[in-house]
C-alpha cells in the first residue's frame, strides 16, 4: 500500500504544535497520532511515536477495548472514556458522529436509538426550530409536529404547549390572540377561558398581565374602576384591600401624585384638590440616624421637627402656598437639621450662611439667577496643569450672595436680603475673595491682575 503523503497544512501544525520536521511529522502522522498529541509527547519528554502509541493504547486496553478496535475509535477524536461511554450506550459506531454533531449524551442517544428515532430526525426537529431540550418530549409524546404547524403553531412553542393540555386548534386560538406561551400555560391551569381573557385586553391590560390580575381573586367589574386609573396591579389591591374609594384615589393621581403619596394623603384624610380646606400640608421625608420616615403633615407638625434630631430631606406642598412652605423649612437650616440638596417642591436646595449666622435657602442650580459682578482667570502656576477660578455676585429675588468657585477657592455666601438687590453690592464685595471696591460704586477684581503663571 502506497504510503499517504503527510499534508502541508498539518506538517506545519506539528512544526509549530510539536516542533517536528517534515520528515519527524510524517512518522507520527503514520501511526495515527495527530499533532496535539505530539506536543503532549514532547512535553513528556517522549519522542517516539511508538513509545507514545503505546502509553495512548494502555487507556484504550484498560477501556476494554482490543487492538484492533482502537484505531476505528480514535479516528473520531475521542478519548478512551469518551468511546467507552458510546460503545456501552448500545449506539453503533457508524451512528456516533451523526449524536455527537447534535451535542447528544450517550445515555439520551441510547434511549432515543431504543425507540427507533435517529439522529437525523432529531435534526429535522431542530431544523424546524425546536429547542433540543424540548426534542425528548416530542419524540416522548409522538408528536405529529405536522399537526400543530397546520394549526398555525410555531414547532418552538409546541413541546411547552403540549404540557398545558391544549391541542393544535386550541393552542393556536391562544396564540392568535397574542398571548405568550407562559401566559398561556398560567391561564389554561387555572381554568381562565379565552373569552373571559379578551374583556380584560379590551381594557387596555397588556397580554403578560392578565394572569395577574385574574389571579386577584377581582371580578373584572370590581377592577374596572382601578384599570382605569392604569395603576400597576400591586398598587391597585394595596388600596383595594385597605378599603380605599377609586374615584377618591383617582382624584389625587389625576392631580399628579404618585400611588405612594396618594395612600398617604388619603390615610392622612387630607382633603382632595377642589375641595375648600382652610389646613396647609406637606409630604415630608426625613430621618433620625438610620430611620427614614415619609409622612403627611400640617405645617405646624413639621414646624414641630424643628430642633429635633430629624434631618429633613424633601418637602412637598400639598394644599397651602409654596412660600409658606419655604418659610417653615427654613427654620429648619440655623440647627443644621436640612440635607444636602434637600428637595422642596421638586427643586433642589441648599442652605447658605452670612458671616453673622443668617441664611437662606437658595437653588442649588443658580443659573437662572441675576449675575450683578462675574469675572474669571485661567493660569499654569509652574507646571503643565491649568487650574481655574471664578467668582460671581448674584441675587434672587432680594437675597444676594457671593458665590466663588475655582481651584483656588470654593465657597457660598449669603450676604443678606436687599431691595432693589444692587443696594447691597459694597456689602457683597467686601465679603466676596477677589473683588474689591475702589471708589463708591466702582468694582474691580483681583483675577483681571493675575499673569500667567503667578496666582
């Protein structure tokens, strides 16, 4: 027999694998033993292939198997455990590569073989779009997948749609209607039919929902009033279960609140907008050490926070003047009880004080704020990095303050409440870092001085 010339691409694999030669390659290449193995030899420190042939059969023999019947199985890229598990399943060699290009186990081929089924008919089935986990319940049931496509069903959806009990005509009904597989087998176990379900979708509840709401135990008349609303079903049977009206939950979230805050309000019997009330109320949220509470209160209950260990992290007006509002949470920042950008009516705030202890609240964006004094300076103090300062004089409404803010120097401050607010600039520049006055009413600033290179 003509001996078969070792190819160039696997002559090169054992040079850069094994760092074989030609010659070297060809000899192992003729025994059956692939260039992977060759650099296992010579990591081993074996460079005869016959001496490693003999060390690869010693597992084969000790597999069971004979001289002889070791080759055939090793052509096949497997190794003595693998052929051993194959040869025990029952499965033919010849019908090994076709399981195995399916990513099929021995023991799932020896069952499926046992039935008669082969590998191609198990790749015809994932051809078709069927999951390979989902191909032994086909093959289980004798599925006539023929049958269901018929019907208009996807071969995916069949083998999870076979366990709901439901046959092709039926299965496609549900599917017609764009109910999902899981939706599907949740309402076919709990006995919903699909009539039922279609007033639930009239109502504007998404597919995926209406198991969940079925599941509430809720007519579909003693829902309708919370759909309505287009409240999430959790939120709709905490009020449900607490007693409480839709229509009256209804008026608080048309007004913009969310389903929190609305189960507040409505505890706290505050009365709903369009309604005369004489009484002002806020929906606070602060904390004491590590509790957090969210309540309603009158403006006089969150006065009463004042100078307690609560630190006030949000208010919102409900019924009342915001500057009321504003007026009560002021108090609050002289005892350091307001949290950094505490939020009031949806705005971030920060307090800010005077050398003398007064203070303000004022935003904590200030670019909507009059700018009376603004300069800035960029300079390399010595070396490559830029560093940057500014500072400004600005008010809102009549309470003007110092705002600088750079590299050199961060810092706020509230100079007082004016009217007109340009009365109190000689006030803000002598409390300012780098403006100065130099006659009455004229203003300079350091930073204009400053020369590259020097602060």
């Amino acid at each position: 027999m003509a001996k078969v010339s070792l190819p160039e691409d696997e002559a090169m694999r054992y040079a850069r694998l094994a760092g074989l030669d030609r010659d070297e390659a060809q000899r192992w290449w003729a025994l059956g033993i692939g260039a992977v193995e060759a650099w296992r030899a010579a990591d081993a420190g074996v460079d005869d292939p016959l001496q490693w042939r003999d060390h690869l059969d010693a597992e084969w023999l000790a597999a069971g198997f004979t001289r002889e019947e070791i080759e055939p199985w090793r052509t096949m890229s497997l190794s003595a455990s693998e052929a051993a598990a194959w040869r025990d399943s029952g499965v033919s060699r010849p019908e090994v590569a076709g399981w195995r290009a399916l990513k099929v186990l021995p023991g799932q081929a020896s069952v499926w073989t046992g039935q008669k089924v082969s590998a191609d008919a198990v790749r015809a089935l994932m051809d078709s779009g069927v999951d390979i986990k989902d191909v032994a319940i086909l093959i289980e049931h004798s599925v006539d997948l023929g049958e269901w496509v018929a019907a208009g069903v996807k071969p995916k959806y069949v083998a999870r749609l076979l366990a709901t009990g439901l046959n092709p005509d039926e299965a496609a009904e549900w599917l017609d209607e764009g109910f999902s597989v899981p939706s599907i087998s949740g309402l076919w176990r709990d006995r919903v039919p699909l009539a039922e379900t279609r007033k639930w979708l009239d109502a504007g509840v998404p597919h995926r929902y209406v198991s969940g709401w079925i599941k509430t135990g809720l007519s579909f008349e003693k829902a309708a009033p919370w759909l309505r609303l287009g409240l999430l079903r959790q939120d709709a049977m905490v009020l449900y279960e607490r007693g409480i009206d839709p229509e009256v939950a209804g008026v608080w979230l048309k007004s913009g609140y969310s389903f929190a805050d609305s189960a507040l309000l409505i505890d706290a019997e505050v009365p709903p907008p369009g309604t005369t009330d004489p009484g002002s109320y806020v929906i606070a949220e602060w904390r004491e050490g590590s509790v957090s509470e969210r309540s309603v209160l009158s403006l006089t209950g969150l006065r009463a926070l004042v100078g307690t260990d609560a630190l006030l992290e949000s208010a919102t007006t409900v019924r009342g003047e915001i500057e009321d509002t504003l007026a009560i949470v002021e108090a609050f920042g002289p005892s350091g009880q307001l949290e950094d950008g505490v939020m009031i009516d949806n705005e971030e705030l920060r307090w800010i004080t005077s050398p003398s202890g007064d203070g303000t609240l004022i935003p904590s964006d200030i670019s909507d704020a009059v700018v009376h004094l603004w300069t800035s300076a960029s300079w390399y103090p010595g070396g490559p990095v830029q560093f940057d300062q500014e500072e400004g004089i600005y008010s809102i409404g009549d309470r003007l303050f110092v705002n600088t803010r750079g590299d050199s120097e961060n810092d706020v401050i509230f100079v007082g409440r004016f009217d007109p607010p340009q009365t109190g600039l000689s006030e803000a520049v002598a409390l300012s870092s780098f403006w100065r006055e130099q006659s009455p009413g004229e203003f300079s600033c350091e930073l204009d001085e400053w020369e590259e290179g020097s602060p």
